[in-house]
C-alpha cells in the first residue's frame, strides 16, 4: 500500500504491459522506487567509446512502481486509503497522466466487458457502498457529476439521462467558499453502487474516442468523475457535518504528430489537448517554486476545474503511465519528468466542516427550553413558583410596572417588585421614558417663561443685549400695566401659596384619582396589584390560574376546540398533508395497473415477434452487404413497438419508484405533523385546565393521538402475497446483490446497454465546431443486427 506523503503529491508509475520491453533503456530498481533511463545514443557511443557530453542518461525517484501489475493491485496499492479519508472529510484526487496509448483510460475505468479487468473508479465505487453499509450511524447523502473537456469547450457527459434539463445554462466555472463548483453541471444522487456504476456507464459511452496509429480507441477529450459526499451523524447532536469531493481525472494523452500520423480533425483534437497539458506543467512549475506568488490557474479551463485539486487543500495521487517499449522512450522521459515536477508541489489536506443551520436552530431552541425548565426548577424550591415567567411581558404587565416606578418616584413604595431579568430591563425603561417625559416638559415650561437662544449665535446675542431691561419697580407690579403708567398692584405676601401647601394640594388630587382608579378596577386586578411579591401583579401566572375552571372538559371536547382555534393553522397543515399523501398513493396505484398493463402488451408483442422471425427464417433470410438480415416492413413496425412498449414500461417504472419514494416522504411528513399537533395540544392543555400541582400524563400515554389499528410506516414490511411483479423482482435483485458482490456492476452494465439499444434504439452523438455540439442521427434504413 502507497506510503502517504502528508505534504506532498504522491506519483506512482505505472507500465503498460508490453512482449518488447527494452531492457537496455529502462531499468526499475529493487527498492521499486527508482527509475534508470539510457538513450540508444548513449549505449552506441559507449561501444564505440565515443565522446559526447550530452546528457543521455537520467535518474527518477517517484513513491512506487507498478510493473506489470493487475488492476486490483493498482487499487490496493493507490486508492484504498484515499477513499477511506473521504468519510472523514477530506477532499481528493486521483490523475492519470502520460502519453497516448499509456493505459491511462484503462487504468481509470477498466475494460467493461470483464468484471475482473475493472478500473479504479468502479472499485472505489463498490468500497464506498461497502464503508457506507458498515456506517450505518451515519446519514451519507452521494451525488455523482461527470465533465468532459473537449477542445477547450465543457460538456456534461450525463446530460442525456432523462432526469437531466433539455434546457441546461451553458456551463461557467465558479469559484465560491466552498471551492470551484461548475455552473451547469448536473448532479446526481445515487443511492446504490448499481446507480452509480450506471451514470458512470453512461458518460463513458457518450466520450470523445478517435483512432490513429498508436491507439484505436484514443481519448480526445480530458474527463473528469467526480463523487461528492455529505455525512452526517444520525446518533450525536452536533450542527456540523462533512463534505468530501472525490475527482477522478482521466487525461487525454500527449501526442507526437510525426508518430500518430493524424490530420483534420484528429490533429485538432492532438493541438488542443496538447496545449492544455503544457499549460498544466506550467501551473505545476509555479506551484512546486515557493517564490512565485501567482499561479496561472485560468489559463487553461483544465487548470482552472483542477484548481482545487492541485491548489494544495487535498489528498492527491497521480498515476504516471509509461510506455516501455525503446520508441517511446523520449514520451517515457517526458512523462517521468513531469511526474518528478508534480511530486514537489505542497499539500495541505484540511476537513472541510459545515455548519447545520437548521440542526443549530432547534439546538439552541432545546437549550432555551432547557434553561427556563431549570429556572422554574429553581422558583419552586424558592417558593416563587407563581410569580416566575420568562416569556416575554405582555402590554398589562408593562404598564404595571411603569406605575409602580412612578409610585417609587413620588415616594408612595419604597421597592419595586422584580423576579427575573426581563422585569428588570422593563424597569430601566420605564426610568428611561419618564426622564425623557421630564427633559420635554421641563424645556416647554422654560420656553413659556424665557426667550432660549443659542450661545454661538452672536447676532441673538447681541439683539438681546440690546434690550432695555425692566425696572425694579416693574418688576414689583403684578400683571401688565393699563396703558396710563401704573400696575395693578403689588400682591401681599400672605396671599403667596407656600410650597408645602402646592405639594399637599396635589397629593390630595393623587389620592382621590386612584380612590376612583380603585373602584373601577376589577376585583382579580387589585388583588394581584396588593398582594406581596409572590404574587405579583408583573407576572400574570395567579390570575390564569384562578380563570381556570374547576372541572376540566374531556380531552377530546378540549381537542376539537383547540384545532379550531389556537391549532388551526397546524391542523389545516396536516389536513392538507394527508390529502397529498392520498393523492399520491392512488397515482401509484393507477401507475402499477398501466405497468401491469404494459407488461402484458410486452409479453404479447415480443411473441409476435419472435414469430415473425422464426418465419423470416423458415423462408430464408436475405442479407445486406455488411451481413445484416433486412426484415419486412412489417416485422420492422412490430420492434419498433416492443421498443415503445419497453421504453413506455421503463418511464412508468421509474415514476413509481419516484412516486413511492415521495408517498415514504409524505408519510414521514404527515407523521412528524401529528406528533407535533398532539404535543402543542397537551402543553396548550396542561397550561389552560390543569395545575401546577396535578400528575400530567400525555394523550398517547392515554391512547390518543393514535389512529386505531394503523400500522407505522417505518416499521411496515409487506407481504409477498401483497406484492406485485415488480415488488418481488426488485427483493430479488437485491438478495442476488447480497450473495454476488459483482451484481451491481453487471446490473448496472446491462441497463446501460438496454437504453442504448432498446430504449433509445440508435441514438449517437457527434461533436463539430460549433457551442452545442452534440445532435442526434436519425435512423435511415429498416436494417437491424441480430
């Protein structure tokens, strides 16, 4: 198993198995880390003990060497622990890189046709469902995209599934907190190997693939497989989970013209591909120098998607396939020099973490919760259990306590009741109110008696002191003058009010307003106002518990009112749920009659069929030039309805799974909705009828809440009698899946072929020039391969 270098790229060299191996050139090294290189020039030069001071001879150290290795020692030995590490958090990335006709691709995916000689990406695939039914306290959701680079134009190779938008926005590369995300991109879930195995499947079939002379099927395009997983933890209550993106990189390979011999449209392709990995080896350059402050990721839309695979914040691995044959030599040497270049470029590997913003809601709400519990707690052992509340004050109990501060103020209590600390914020703001009350009146009464200006505004200044002021004897007069020189008179002294008499008369006022204020008042009221600080008329608690009556009603009469008034909204939720749910299970129902429906047509269309050809053949078939029987026109019509039968029957069959998987989530739904009503119902109860004092026992305790004889959708298994066809083939898929661990892969290998070649019967793809490159062939002859 590769040794893990933390700060590091890890590089393994891989060698394409080969009868000519040139021993002369290429020597590995028993500590199977070393890589001894002579060009044929030198080893002539030696036997004619030539002179020649150019280098001939080189020397590579990579982290191992896979020398005539399986595809399964290729996956032990790279991408075991790589996978592992996802769970945790970490992203990674896996790349082959080399010349064409290496075995990059095969390295990659395998050869499909066997399942032994399959690549890494299927075996990480079954060991990431393998580790995911091993983690069962754990919730990990898998999505799988795939892109494809192709002359420097990005294309979705999963864009002709038919849960994928015809109409997809042109894809951008973005760069947001959580990294380099590709706008347009389809995403898809898998929830089984077998779903992704098929999506994989599916993009292969849809690549770039050309011929030349090195290689009959060449990759002409860069791709890009990438699983992304979030993991969360079923049992621990913590807000944060994971996400791990795993990027599988298939290169294009490098290309000499004067060895491939291409032209047109293939040497465009070669043009291409060949200035996106120079562009790459110059991003590694300026990675692996610790001088360099820019990194030149968006030359190239390759670099740019890689830019967090090789930034330095993951896992990485690059596989370096070579070609050991004395032709390719100089590929070789370029190929291990880049791969001793991506060895130098640091890593930092970092979990990336997320914060679960609904999950931290309801926790912090549960703390909350649990703190006014305990503080309740804490009341009754202090025997101030009917004057704590810590909700927040009602208008009453604000005005309350504003009166009791203006009787505090005016000397008529000497304390102010307080029990919590939102009374006491309540308290400073009643201060607050009345000061700036005071400030308003007080400056409306000096601007009654004075003329206020400003002290910066000289001209006032000066206008005032201008000003004749009045004389003493003016001064003297009460009131104003009647125009004939003399005042009224001077008032006596004892006709002055004293202060203390001022301040007797409006304590008198005060006392008569709330004698009146008293008897209006309601009885409840000014008990609670005179009664002593357990029962304050600050917390509204005592007067709710006299209002209660003494005979509580049934739960069901109390149950009916309450879904009328204060659970209203909750119940017309789940009213509105269970309808939906109803809605949705007789669509299912409707749906598995037409698919029973279709099944039959199916069974009847493929004998018919299969009669017409068994007579096609009696008669003697007639061939094509290329060898293909030609069928009547008849038979012709007859596939090409089974064809519609069996695409019909494959789109009615997967809206079922969908629909049923919605019915599982309507019913979840409708679930979490009673609960929810029946709890709000008892706290709503316990709070209007009964005392602190009284043993509360809840409705499902007592048998309510509950509908009689239902069973819990979680806990239903149903019965094979129950079932229908497609019921019982899908249990048994599953229990071959259990016993043969390669069933998915075939399974999903023999889907993939089905909608090539029955459901979507001749549908190819080809690329040209321009944006929107991919089109679809018509069918245009009655030829069909048997």
């Amino acid at each position: 198993m590769l040794a893990n270098r933390s700060n590091k790229v890890n590089v393994v060299v891989r060698s394409r198995p080969t009868a000519n191996f040139d021993y002369e050139s290429i020597e590995f090294l028993p500590d199977n880390r070393t890589i001894k290189l002579q060009s044929r020039r030198e080893i002539e030069d030696h036997a004619l003990r030539a002179v020649n001071n150019q280098a001939s001879g080189w020397t590579f150290q990579v982290d191992g060497i896979l020398h005539n290795s399986s595809q399964e020692t290729v996956y032990d030995y790279t991408t075991t622990n790589f996978v592992s590490q996802a769970f945790e958090g970490f992203n990674g990335t896996l790349m082959c890189y080399g010349q064409t006709g290496g075995g990059k691709t095969f390295t990659m995916t395998g050869a499909t046709e066997t399942y032994k000689n399959r690549g890494i990406i299927p075996r990480a695939l079954s060991q990431l469902y393998h580790e995911i039914a091993d983690r069962p306290e754990f919730s990990i959701e898998v999505r799988i995209s795939y892109l494809e680079i192709y002359n420097e134009m990005m294309f979705d190779l999963l864009s002709t599934l038919p849960e994928t938008p015809n109409n997809a926005p042109a894809m951008v590369i973005m760069e947001g907190d959580r990294g380099i995300e590709i706008k347009g991109l389809s995403s898809h879930r898998a929830l089984t190997e077998e779903d992704a195995l098929n999506l994989l499947f599916e993009g292969e079939t849809n690549r770039a693939i050309s011929e030349h002379t090195l290689n009959a099927r060449s990759s002409r395009s860069h791709c890009i497989f990438t699983v992304l997983l979030e993991t969360r933890s079923k049992t621990a209550s913590s807000t944060r989970y994971t996400t791990s993106k795993l990027n599988f990189v298939d290169l294009a390979g490098s290309e000499r013209l004067s060895k491939t011999l291409s032209g047109g449209k293939v040497m465009q392709e070669a043009l291409y591909i060949n200035k996106s990995l120079t562009f790459l080896e110059q991003t590694i350059l300026a990675l692996s120098d610790k001088k360099r402050d820019h990194i030149p990721y968006r030359q190239s839309k390759l670099t740019h998607v890689l830019k967090d695979s090789i930034g330095g914040n993951c896992n990485m691995t690059m596989i370096a396939n070579i070609w050991t044959e004395n032709a390719q030599l100089e590929e070789t040497t370029s190929t291990l020099r880049f791969a001793q270049r991506m060895m130098r470029v640091p890593l930092q590997p970092v979990v990336n973490e997320q914060l679960d913003a609904e999950r931290m809601v309801l926790q912090l709400r549960g703390e909350v919760n649990a703190l006014k519990r305990e503080l309740r707690m804490h009341d009754t052992l202090t025997n101030r259990s009917g004057a704590a509340t810590y909700g927040a004050l009602s208008e009453s109990q604000l005005r309350e306590i504003e009166r009791q501060v203006r009787r505090y103020l005016n000397g008529e209590a000497d304390e102010i009741d307080v029990v919590n600390l939102r009374q006491i914020h309540a308290v400073f703001a009643a201060f607050r109110n009345i000061v700036a009350v005071m400030e308003v009146e007080i400056e409306e009464s000096l601007r009654e008696k004075y003329t206020l200006m400003d002290k910066e505004d000289e001209a006032a200044l000066e206008s005032a002191a201008l000003t004749k002021p009045p004389s003493e004897q003016e001064l003297a007069m009460v009131g104003e003058t009647d125009g004939q020189g003399f005042g009224v008179g001077v008032a006596p002294s004892s006709a002055k009010a004293t202060h203390s008499s001022v301040v007797t008369s409006k304590r008198s006022k005060r006392s008569r307003s709330r004698e009146k204020a008293a008897q209006e008042m309601p009885t409840r009221e000014r008990e609670s106002t005179l009664a002593g600080p357990a029962t304050s008329a600050i917390s509204m608690t005592s007067t709710e518990q006299q209002l209660r009556p003494t005979s509580p009603p049934t739960r069901s009469q109390a149950f009916e009112d309450y879904r009328l008034d204060a659970g209203l909204e909750l119940a017309t939720i789940l009213a509105e749920n269970k309808r939906i749910l109803f809605e949705k299970k007789e669509t299912a129902r409707q749906l598995a009659k037409q698919i029973n429906a279709t099944k039959q047509s199916i069974d009847e269309s493929r004998l018919e069929v299969e009669t017409k050809k068994n007579q096609r053949i009696e008669d003697g078939e007639y061939l094509t030039e290329t060898g293909d029987p030609i069928i009547s026109e008849e038979e012709y019509f007859l596939i090409k309805h089974l064809k519609e039968l069996k695409g019909r029957y494959r789109e009615d069959y997967e809206e079922l799974r969908n629909i049923r998987a919605e019915i599982h989530y309507c019913s979840k739904l409708v679930e979490q909705c009673r609960h929810r009503l029946i709890a709000e119902f008892d706290d709503w109860y316990s709070r209007s009828f009964l005392s602190t004092n009284q043993e509360f026992q809840p409705s499902t305790g007592v048998g309510l809440g509950e509908q009689p004889g239902r069973r819990r959708f979680l806990d239903y298994q149903p019965d094979e009698e129950g079932d229908d066809e497609l019921d019982r083939l899908l249990r048994k898929q599953m229990d071959l899946r259990n016993q043969d661990p390669a069933m998915p892969y075939h399974q999903a290998k023999m889907r993939t072929i089905e909608r090539k070649e029955v459901i979507e019967p001749e549908r190819k793809y080809h690329r040209d020039d321009s944006p929107d490159m991919r089109t679809k062939r018509p069918v245009n002859r009655l030829t069909m391969a048997h």
